[in-house]
C-alpha cells in the first residue's frame, strides 16, 4: 500500500485541496482561464511547499494525480505531466524576480477583484498590461532578487504582484516556460499576448522569430518629432530587423519583386508589422505639379491615428533616401491626412544599414520616421534560374491536362 494513503497529514491536506477545486468548479466551472490558471498557481505553490516541508517522497506527484482524476474524471489538467509543468511554471516565476513595489501600484489600477477571481478583458486595461511589458523591456521598474520570506506567502504575493500571469491560456503558459529561460523575457511575451490576443501558433512564431530582441530597436527620431506619448508608443511599435522569413527570393532581388511578394503574403506581413497596421495600397499615386508619384505601400494604423509609409530598398541605407520618404510625408499630409489624422509617419527598411550613419541622417529631418533592416529567406540565384515560373508551371499543367 502507498504509504501516502493512510498519512493522515497528506489525506487532511489532499481533502483541503478537493475543496478549493470544487469551490472553484462552483464559481467559474474552470472554463474560465483566469480561474483555472490561478487555481494551478496556488496548486503549484502547495506542492512545492510539501514537497520541501513534508518530505513525501519521490511518489508524491503521481498518487496526488491518481487522486486528484479519481475525484475529478472530467477534468483534463491533473495527468502526472500536467502536475509536473505546473510545478515547474511556479517555480520558474517564483525563483526569477520579484517586481518592486511600484509596478504593485499600477497592477491595483487595473481594478482586477482578485477576491472573487475576476478577469480583465477590456481593451484599455490590455493596453495598461502592454505598457507593463514595455517597463519590463525597458527596465523603467526595479528588479529586485527573490527572498525566501518575500516568498512565504507565495500565492498571495503573485496575485498582488504578478495578475497578467493569470490572463493567457495554459498552454501559452507551458511554451513559454518550454522556449524562454529568464521571466523578463517571459514577462514581455505574457503582456503582448494579452495586448494582441495571440493564438498559441502566433505566439510560437513571435518566440522563434526573437520579437523580444527585435521590439523597440529601429533607429528613429520620434522622440523630437512627435508627443512624448505618440512617441512611445510608435518606438515600440518598430522593429529591427523585420524578418521575413516566409518570403524566399534570390539575394539579388529587386525591390518591386519584394514589395509584389509582401503583399501577396499580406497575412504574414501584417502579423509582422503588429497590431494596428491597416493594409492602403502597393503603388499608392498621387499627383503633384502634374506628375504622378507612387508610395510603395501605405498603411494606416489605427492606434496611432495615421498614416504609415514604408519605403524599401534592397541595398545597404544611403542618407538620400530619406529625402525621397520626407516628400512622401509631406504630400500624404497635405493632400490625403484628414484633419482628425495624427502627422504620417515613415518607415524605411533597408537590406542593411550603418547605424551612426542613420542616425546622422535623421538628426535635422522634422517629420517623424524610423529605419530598420529586414530579413528573407534568400535562394542561390542559380537554384532560382533552374526554377520554373508561376507562368512556365501553369503552361506545363495546362499541356498535361490536355494529353489526359
């Protein structure tokens, strides 16, 4: 016999346990997932707790899971694996940081009733999340090392401290803890989820294409050239390089072909660029003094209220180039920009750039832009030579169907 089962310390303890979980049932039913989430919180911190103070043994996790489906069979979180991550997604938060006390203060005004277990769904308290990611990332907030008595009422102090951990789904929580080895980093990506409303897949590509290290990092003048809060935000929204990855083109591409394949990969573009890109137009026209002149692609996003242009250029950044991207500025404020629109911003992406150069060249321009480099998946010229076209495959499918 498991010598679990008639320790009468583990049996009070597992009869405690069952209750908290049917009081939850009772409240949210678990298809809630801040419940169920902060439900596996207070799990993990009990079993860490046991485990270091009780001395159970090796076989605790598995009988707690034997006992734990036997009470409840249809619940799917409680297999010996599952138990196993929540422990480990405890103590991954636990054991990283601590944020001081006034990241606390803007975590009490998003009015979250921890009490009652209610989640934040509105969009202005998803913004005041992403703008916590964004402290995270630019270490506006102190961190300070972990404690074993900040520490000694665990579950209290996370939902105090810590309440966007309990607003993503489980199984964001498990790739993150899988693909992420420090809880800043995780942090950030816990925020944009929220602030994006991520699927799992979204996420994974956002983890394996280093959004972390890309978010924030183009070259721009926004700090003189726009409020200080339009500012924040438009610097956040950049970033660098932008990766492409999902396009495959030879290295001597041309910059029309890259701009026609963007745009028929509009999906994966826009999920590059970031929520609130609104897709204009390739070859945007407009006339001035009788000639017409072409944007490459316009945007319009919808949280900065303007215009975006973006210019792209496949060789290396040349100072002259914001000269053009300045005219195109100039004429979408003063011939499309509606009087509600903020001022249009440019962004130019290069296939390479010299940093300090860059930053000389957009020291005296006035309107707000921003340079970044991109990525693609390049092919040898010579595999993409013995390649038949879009055309030439057509034809050959065309000539097959009709000798069938």
């Amino acid at each position: 016999m498991n010598e679990l089962l008639i320790n009468e310390a583990y049996l009070i303890w597992l009869n405690d346990l069952k209750s908290k979980i049917k009081q939850s049932q009772i409240k949210a039913s678990l298809a809630v997932n801040c419940q169920l989430i902060l439900l596996y919180w207070e799990l993990g911190g009990q079993i860490v707790e046991k485990q270091e103070k009780a001395l159970w043994g090796s076989g605790f996790i598995n009988q707690l899971s034997k006992d734990l489906q036997t009470e409840f069979p249809e619940m799917s979180g409680f297999s010996k694996r599952n138990i196993e991550l929540i422990r480990q997604w405890f103590l991954f938060y636990r054991e990283n940081f601590v944020i001081a006390k006034q990241l606390v203060s803007q975590l009490q005004s998003f009015e979250i009733e921890l009490n009652s277990h209610q989640c934040v769904t509105n969009s202005a308290k998803n913004s005041n999340l992403k703008q916590l990611g964004s402290n995270l990332e630019n270490n506006n907030s102190e961190i300070i090392p972990k404690s074993e008595e900040q520490f000694e009422n665990s579950s209290q102090n996370i939902r105090e401290i810590s309440d966007p951990l309990f607003q993503i789904p489980w199984g964001h929580h498990i790739l993150i803890i899988q693909k992420i080895k420090n809880a800043k980093e995780a942090y950030f990506y816990i925020s944009e989820t929220i602030a994006n409303n991520w699927s799992r897949s979204v996420l994974e590509y956002q983890i394996e294409t280093k959004l972390y290290v890309r978010q924030g990092k183009a070259i721009t003048n926004f700090a003189y050239t726009l409020p200080e809060v339009e500012s924040d935000l438009a610097n956040a929204l950049l970033k660098d390089p932008y990766n492409f990855e999902f396009l495959t083109l030879s290295s001597q591409v041309k910059e029309r072909e890259l701009e026609q394949k963007l745009v028929q990969n509009i999906t994966q573009f826009l999920l590059e660029l970031g929520k609130g890109f609104a897709y204009m137009g390739r070859q945007f026209p407009f006339t001035v003094g009788g000639k017409v002149f072409r944007t490459d692609l316009l945007f319009y996003h919808t949280r900065l209220k303007c215009y975006i242009v973006l210019e792209l250029k496949v060789t290396e950044f040349e100072p002259e180039y914001l000269g053009k991207l300045n005219f195109y500025l100039t004429v979408i404020n003063e011939l499309i920009k509606e009087r509600e629109d903020k001022p249009t911003i440019g962004i130019l992406l290069c296939k390479n750039k010299n940093s300090v150069v860059v930053d000389f060249a957009l020291k005296d321009i006035n309107k707000p832009m921003g340079v970044s480099e991109f990525t693609y998946t390049e092919l040898p010229d010579e595999i993409k030579n013995a390649l038949p076209t879009a055309e030439q495959f057509t034809q050959q499918l065309n000539l097959q169907d009709g000798k069938d």
